[in-house]
C-alpha cells in the first residue's frame, strides 16, 4: 500500500500533464495536424546552437571523470564561479561562487530552498494564479501553502491582501517574474511596494521572511519590458533560475538557485542548501550540462519566434471578442473563460483545442493557453478559437 501522504498527490496529479497525454490521443484519432495542443510549457523553439557545441566541446575537452564524476553537491566550483560572475556583470550584483548551487531546474531548486527552510506548520505565500506544483513542493516539507487572491484585471500583485496574510509563521514568499500563467511582468514599481510590506512585517514580527524569486522565464520579456532582480530590492531573498525555458533544455534538468550574503542566517542556509541537494538524491546538477551551460553562458533563445506567437495569438484572440491579460512575459496567455473554466476548457476540446483551466493556478474563471508551440499550428487554430467565440454569442 503507498503511503496515505502519497494518496492526495496521486489524485490530485497534474491536470495540465493529464491534459498533454489527451493531446496526443486526440491526434491518433483525428490527425496531428487538426489538434490544436496549448497545453504543456515545453519550449517550441530549438536550444541555441552554441549548447550543442559546448555540450560536445565539453566532451571532448575535458577529461572523462571529471566531467562524469560526482563534485561538490553544490556543484562545480568553477562553473558556479563563471555564473557569478555573469550576474555580476548583468545585474550590478557581488556574488562569488560561494553564493551559487547548482540544482535540477528550478523544480529541484525550490524544493531545496524549501527543504533548507520550511518546519512542519510553516506558512509559504504565494499569489494566485501560480504554479501548481508549488502546493506540491510546499507539501513535501509538511509546510502550509497561504494564497494571496488574484489582483483582477491587472493580474499584478496584490499587496493589500498580501500584508493582511502574514503572519509570525510566514517562512517564506514566492514570486514569479514573468508569470506563469499570466505571461505577466510584476514591474519595478510593485516589486518596491512587495519590498516595503516584507521589510516592515519582519521588523513588526521579529522574524525573517525569505523572498524566493523563481525566475525560469526571466529571459523571456517582450516590447522591451524589464523584469527586476529582486535580490536588489529585497535583502533576505533567493532566487531560483533554470534553463529549461531560456536555453529549452527542460528535459536536460539543469538551474541554480543564487543565496546572497545578505540573506539572514547565510552561512546555515547555504549549508542547507549544500545538504539538502545531497540527502533530496539529487546528490548534485547533472555534470556533463553543468559544463556545458558555463561554457555559454551569453547564448539566448530565441525571443522573437515567441513574441511573434504572442502578438499573432494575443490580436487574434482579442479580435474574436475574448478578454486577455496583458501578455508581456513567458510564453502564456491567460484568458478570461466564457463559463465555468472546466466547462469552457471541455468546449474548446470539442473544437481540438487543448488548454488548461486556471483552476489548475488556483485561479479558476480563466484558462492558459501555451503559446510556445509551432507558429503554423497557432495559425490553423484560428478559425476554431473564432468556432469557440461563436458559440458564445
Ligand atoms: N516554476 C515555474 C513557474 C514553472 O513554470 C516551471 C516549469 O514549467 C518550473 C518552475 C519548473 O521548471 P524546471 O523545468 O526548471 O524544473
């Protein structure tokens, strides 16, 4: 018999995941080609060629055991310390490798930071809509998941209902900046505010709050919108990067999370940090990608091909009469459903379109559609997304 803890994640497992395995058996049934599958945030576009030539350069350069072999659980020394050093030189930052652990994406990473962090009974805030798995994440170390509302129709934070919801419990804060599943960027402005309210709730409490900055689409902001790095605004923060989206290396299992200096009670945490990526049985970032990524750390992905899918799917959508969030991040669009949004998601199936009900992001009412998928295919869904509208008129 598995474990009783087991049992609800097991049922309650990934409504979006469910929704890619129905894709692919509509597929079989009417033909690839008249599927219209928005469901799953798997980067459409290639990785950048300089991966592949640093994944090989890796493997031909370095010698086997070391690039095969276990190192430090936080990671490669030298690579940690090229990293540093390109944040250093984006972001004004002082990082040194000592700030840096390698983990297995930015799933890995938070589940590290919150290991690191969390008592059974700890509260863990987080802004509707977000990331499902994060209830998952805060589940494993018995913490308690604290939603702060939707900011409707900004779909920004809100931080009156934010201020009200802490409390001496409150552990730890995660934001994500671009969003999914808005596609929205929390601007400079609102990050100050997010600042404001923590610093006085720990002065007010006496405890320290942990900002965790889970920024796997950082990279991917549109109409030159800039997405602050919030261990400038916020002292006590850590922040979880990844190169599943930025480099579209998500099966690749490659991020890091960056634990300033500053934040409170740096030298245990880092520790922690070092132990928890061992005793999770991660043990350490994959090595042969560790290498690798150093080794090309300015590559990008391209940017373009997702902002022509936003603007062709954004406009189009808008045009048949349906009520969009402003797309101006990662690679969603959050839509205002026209029913209850598993009823509405169930309408969209019968015209071939899959995508996910905000329910799944703690936010029902809307639905995401991931636009990170072939540009023809967007282009062949638009009469059924026009069939949809329809049907609501
Ligand atoms: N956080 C957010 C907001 C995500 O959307 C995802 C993946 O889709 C993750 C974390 C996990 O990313 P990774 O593949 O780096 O583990």
């Amino acid at each position: 018999m598995i474990a009783k803890k087991m049992v609800k994640f097991v049922e309650g497992s990934s409504v979006t995941r469910a929704m890619f395995e129905e894709g692919k058996k509509m597929a079989a049934e009417v033909g690839a080609e008249n599927v219209y599958d928005f469901s799953l945030g798997n980067p459409s576009v290639e990785p950048p060629k300089q991966v592949k030539e640093a994944i090989i350069r890796t493997l031909e350069e370095d010698a086997p055991n070391f690039v095969h072999g276990y190192m430090n659980n936080s990671g490669y020394e030298e690579v940690r310390e090229r990293i540093a050093q390109s944040l250093n030189s984006r972001f004004d930052t002082h990082f040194s490798q000592k700030n840096i652990v390698m983990t297995v994406g930015a799933a890995g990473g938070l589940n590290v930071a919150l290991k690191s962090l969390l008592d059974p009974g700890d509260e863990v805030i987080a802004f509707a809509p977000y990331f499902g798995e994060y209830n998952n994440y805060v589940a494993n170390f018995d913490g308690v998941m604290v939603v702060v509302p939707a900011d409707v129709p900004s779909f920004q934070l809100d931080l009156d209902s934010f201020a009200a919801k802490i409390t001496p419990k409150t552990k730890a804060v995660i934001v994500n900046n671009p969003n999914n599943p808005t596609g929205v960027v929390y601007s400079e402005e609102t990050i100050k505010k997010l600042a404001a309210v923590l610093e006085e709730k720990q002065k007010e409490f006496g405890t320290a709050i942990y900002l965790i900055a889970d920024e796997p689409y950082r990279e991917l902001a549109y109409d030159g919108v800039s997405v602050p790095y919030l261990p400038k605004y916020y002292a006590n923060t850590i922040v979880g990067y990844s190169y599943s989206k930025s480099l579209s290396l998500p099966g690749e299992r490659i991020g890091y999370l960056v634990i300033p200096d500053e934040v409170d009670d740096f030298e245990n945490v880092i520790c922690a940090a070092n132990v928890a990526n061992r005793i999770l049985g991660f043990v350490n970032a994959p090595s042969l990608l560790q290498l690798a990524v150093s080794k090309c750390l300015d590559a990008t992905t391209d940017v373009a091909a997702y902002d022509a899918n936003r603007r062709l799917l954004y406009d189009a959508l808008t045009g048949y009469g349906f009520e969009c969030a402003k797309p101006e991040g990662a690679f969603y669009l959050w839509v205002k459903a026209k029913e209850d949004d598993a009823a509405f998601v169930a309408k969209a199936k019968e015209f071939h379109i899959l995508m996910v009900p905000g329910s799944a992001f703690m936010c029902p009412g809307y639905v995401r559609i991931a636009y990170c998928v072939d540009h023809e295919m967007i282009k062949r869904s638009l009469p059924a997304f026009e069939k949809l509208a329809k049907c609501y008129e």
